[in-house]
C-alpha cells in the first residue's frame, strides 16, 4: 500500500491532510467525467423510436359497428365509404372482452351493431386500437344491423416476421418488439391480446396480420413461445378490409436464428 | 464508534461526500433526458426513466467497486471507502427506480402476478441469446436491496461483522449478475460498440484493480518467517514506523504489530466494526485507530476504550537485539499483554 503521512478520521477536525484531498478533488473529477461520459454514450446511442402513439390521458369517442372475426372491432366510417377497423383492447394486458360482455348480455348478439367507444387512441403505421378502460363507456347506439367487412382469401404465404402484441408495438411502449419486450409481449397476448405478425420488406414497408388458428378462432396461450422472435410462418392470407389475416398451425411456427428485422 | 443506535451524524466531509452523489445523479438523469429528447424525440416517458436509471444504477456500481482497490493501494482513497454505503444505498435507489419500472411496464397489469410473471414469460432457460435477462436483473435488485436494508450500523451490531462482510461481499454476485442481464438482454437489442465499450473497459478496470490488490497484498501472507523455540521472527525493528504497524500472517491470520512510546504491542488486524485492516492504521491519542471508520483499541489489551466494548485477540511479542518475534499463539480477545519494551 503506498503510505500516506496523512491519516484521517471522519471525527477528527482538520485530519484531511492536502495530500488527500488532492487526491479526493481527482477522483471526484473523474467519477463526475464518467458519469458525464457515461450519460452521453447512453443516451446518444439508442437506436431510433418510432412515431407511434399512445393517448394515455386523453379520451376519444368512436362510433362504428361491432364484429369479432375473430378478434373484438369497430368499423368505423372515417370518409364517405371509406372504412377504417379499429382493434378493441382492454386495459392493461387484458382483452376486449370482459369490458363488452355486460352489453353482450343486454343484446344478445352484438355483432353489426352501432356502439360507440371512449377510450385511449394507440395508432402507428396505418393501423389504429383503442383502449376500453371502463365498461360504462361502451354504448349501443343503434340495434339495426349494418353491413360487416368481407374476408377475401388471399393465398397460402409464407412470411417471415416477428409475432407481436399490438397494444405495445402500435404506441403503448417503444420499442415493443424484440428481445427486451418480449415478456411484456407474453403476458399481453396470454392476456387475450391478438397476436399480430409484423413482418417488414426490404423497401421498409411493414404489413401486419392477426393470426387465428386454421378454424379462424383466436390464438392465445398456444402462441407464447414464439412471440417476440424472428420466425417464418406458413399460413392462409386473408385481407378484411384494412387489416390482413392469418390463419395458421402453430405447429408450422419456424423460429429463425436471425436478428429481428421488423420495425 | 457504535455502542447507541441513532441517527447518523453528518459532519462537513459526508455533506459534501452526499452533496457530490446527488449532483452526479442529477448531472446523468438531466444529461440522459435531454441528448435523448433532443435526438430521439419520440422516446416513451416510461423508456427514458427505464435506461436512463438502469444505466446510472451500473455506472455507480462501477464507481463503487473501484474504491475498495484503489483504498488498498493509496490510503489517500480511504476518506471515499468511509462514506462508501451512501454511494451503494443511493446506487440501490438508481437501480431500484429502474428495476420498478421495468416490474410495472413489463409484468403488472396482466394475467399473472408480476414477480411470478419475469420468472415465467420467457421460458427460454436453455439459450443464451434468448435467456431470460429479467430474472437475472431481479435476482441482482434483490441482492441490492438486502445490502442496501442493512447497511446501517444496527445491522452491522446485530449480524456481526463477518457475518455482515461476507453479506455485504455479495455485491460480487449482483455485478456478475447485472453485467449478465444488460449482455443478455439490452444489449442483444441495442447494439452499439461505444455503450458495450464501455462497460467492457468498467470491467476490465474492476477487474484488473482487483487482481493487482490481490497480487500486493498476497506478498503479506506469503512472506516466509523462521521459527526459534515456538516464536515466529517479524522484522527487524526498524522496519515498523513510529505510531504504525507491520502486519504480519500467521496461520493464515493477520496480525497488526505497532510501534509507539518506545513500545511494541500487537492485535489481530481485524477491526470489530466493518472487518478493516488494524495495522494499516495508526495510534492516535495512544489507541489504535482503524483506517476505515476510526473505531479505536487500546494496543496493550485491544479494547476498545470505555463506553465501547469491541475487543479484538492480542498477541505476545519479544526483541532479540533488534529483531522482533511473535508467539503465534493469540490470547482471548481483550486480553492485557505487557506492551514488549524498545
């Protein structure tokens, strides 16, 4: 150890001798210079965030028609016969569902009737979700039937992509894809949260398919080990409207040993 | 010294010491919030207090692990290791921040109870690349926390020394683990050289400041000694400067051998409080003066003087001309033993 005739004792006044503080002044500056250094590196070199969003305190009220096909939505007319399909989600990392089943009860069979929604907007690419936070706030608007959006089969695909959950990746969090969020992705889609397959070109034009079992019924617990990793997935496309579908096995799940390329 | 329990007593080196800690927490959560608004603008609230707490949290771990080397080597360090609990205990709030966030975004609010939930999302055990990096993060904040519950002095009383060190030591475990969940986890994502380099270069710096002290002070137990008639030889009696010590192993034990007042004496090296080294100490107002804390011992019979009543084992000494001898054979702890006469 190399001596020091400077000895001090936190109890003694005047025992930090001028060697030792010299000595604590460079430290200090160093400790200070990494952290400086540190928060920079940190900070500066993360990879980019994208524009999704997620209106968390603010409220927005939708009216359209119900379905499920399988998955809880709303059409909703955004310009004269032009049609948007709003995914309906819970709160948390819960489905729909339980936020529809006391107006389910009340009417029986709610699809292709007019509800209307107040919820938290999530949107991002094209696609937009709400979430239902409070059952109250679902409301049967008409009881007359309106017309549903048509399946259009499309062919049998292989795609490569990565299963996600919607709520996260569409604005909930960032990023919600990939390895850091894929125990979040887990518990959403365990949670009654559609699985989606996020798959992205090499022009960088990313397609989304909500992926249902070959019977066309949801997915959930069956799908947990593969969410959140490149994979390639053998199915039946479907196109309904704005969103696209895909009805697989899960046994044809292929993981891939490759870095996600999905944004 | 503890012999009551209160409130600690904030003298001007441990207000400046805490001043320095918040403003360099302050310094990083401002400097991480502003560069990522700035260049990354559509960041989440959520994300930037996720990253910017967790990589503070390991930064100061690396800070933390640094001072217990660099105080070995240069006593100058030592003022820093005095007040290092309130580095770990602010590091454990950094890290604790991170660790919530993470539970709450990633785990709560689901179909499971969060805790269970990190244990069981990612079931891929058996992978290195698709590890579950949660768990480890989780098992290193618990770590975290236990040291950071106990470090005051009432648990230091209560656990004993030794018990409380070996606890305490556990921080090896936490480091192993943090260090595994970042590379198992952000970094498998967020794959840049600067912020790998850097934790790559904290390791190598802890680790190398670590091996050099183990090297330096290895020659302290192995220095070879002669035996005559059951008494070990030291040194020769000028080897020991006035008011200091030389510490001497004996059996695998250290022992602090002191010179003041035309006398040697000699304690064993441990100190009862937080397990410093005695002998790289010094006698103040005729006691002997721990390096770390100040906790102090009489050198005849190593107790501490009254109201205290920690007490470590003395030895007995003997000059041959001028070279010391030790009887190996340590009395009970607090034991008077005639100071040997210069």
């Amino acid at each position: 150890m190399k001596k020091n005739d400077e000895f001090y004792v936190s109890y003694i006044d005047r025992s930090l001798g001028p060697k030792t503080k010299t000595t604590l002044k460079r430290f200090s500056i160093i400790a200070l210079a990494t952290i400086v250094i540190g928060a920079l590196l940190f900070s500066f070199f993360q990879k980019p965030f994208k524009n999704s969003t997620f209106e968390l305190t603010s409220a927005t009220n939708i009216t359209g028609t119900y379905y499920e096909k399988p998955y809880p939505m709303l059409r909703v007319e955004v310009a004269e016969n032009t049609f948007k399909n709003i995914l309906l989600l819970g709160f948390g990392k819960s489905s729909a569902n339980p936020y529809l089943e006391k107006l389910q009860k009340e009417v029986k069979d709610l699809n292709g009737k007019n509800v209307s929604i107040e919820g938290n907007l999530i949107y991002y690419n094209g696609k937009t979700l709400i979430q239902i936070t409070d059952d109250e706030k679902v409301i049967l608007e008409s009881s007359s039937k309106k017309r549903l959006p048509e399946k259009e089969v499309i062919s049998k695909m292989t795609l490569t992509g990565e299963i996600i959950d919607p709520k996260c990746y569409f604005g909930v969090m960032k990023p919600g894809k990939g390895k850091i969020h894929r125990s979040c992705a887990v518990r959403c889609v365990s949670g009654g949260i559609p699985p989606v397959l996020a798959t992205t070109d090499k022009n960088n034009i990313s397609e989304y398919f909500l992926i249902t079992d070959l019977n066309g019924k949801p997915i959930n617990k069956d799908i947990l080990e593969y969410i959140g990793k490149p994979s390639e997935i053998t199915g039946i496309v479907e196109k309904m409207e704005d969103w696209s579908i895909i009805k697989i096995q899960v046994s044809d799940i292929r993981e891939l040993d490759k870095k996600s390329s999905i944004y | 010294m503890g012999l009551n329990y209160q409130l600690v007593l904030w003298n001007n080196h441990k207000k400046t010491y805490d001043k320095l800690i918040v403003l360099g927490m302050l310094l990083y959560i401002i400097l991480f919030a502003v560069v990522t608004l700035v260049f990354n603008s559509e960041t989440s609230i959520e994300t930037l207090v996720i990253r910017a707490f967790g990589s503070l949290a390991i930064i100061m771990l690396h800070i933390i692990l640094v001072i217990g080397p660099l105080a070995r080597l240069n006593s100058a360090f030592l003022p820093i290791l005095y007040n290092r609990r309130h580095l770990g205990v602010s590091m454990f709030i950094a890290a604790f921040i991170h660790g919530g966030f993470s539970m709450f975004q990633f785990h709560a609010l689901g179909d499971v109870n969060p805790i269970y939930s990190i244990f069981i999302s990612n079931m891929d055990y058996g992978s290195l690349t698709d590890f579950p990096f949660q768990v480890l993060g989780f098992l290193a904040l618990l770590i975290l926390f236990v040291m950071a519950s106990t470090s005051h002095d009432f648990f230091l009383g209560n656990l004993s020394a030794k018990t409380w060190k070996r606890l305490h030591m556990m921080v090896y475990a936490a480091y192993a683990l943090i260090i595994a969940h970042v590379f198992l986890g952000a970094f498998q994502q967020e794959t840049s050289p600067f912020t790998i380099g850097i934790l790559v270069f904290g390791f190598i710096l802890v680790s190398s400041l670590h091996l050099i002290t183990a090297f330096k002070e290895g020659h302290i137990d192995t220095a070879k000694t002669e035996e005559k008639e059951g008494w070990l030889k030291v040194c020769d009696i000028s080897e020991i400067e006035e008011d200091r010590a030389k510490i001497f192993t004996v059996e695998k034990e250290r022992i602090a051998i002191f010179k003041y007042d035309g006398k040697l004496s000699a304690i064993h090296n441990v100190c009862k409080h937080q397990g410093g080294p005695l002998g790289e100490g010094k006698i103040i107002d005729g006691c002997i003066t721990c390096p770390w804390h100040g906790y102090q011992y009489l050198p005849a019979n190593g107790q501490s003087p009254p109201p205290f009543t920690e007490k470590v084992a003395t030895y007995e000494l003997k000059l041959d001309g001028k070279t010391v001898y030790i009887n190996p054979k340590a009395f009970e702890e607090g034991t008077e033993v005639n100071p040997c006469k210069i």
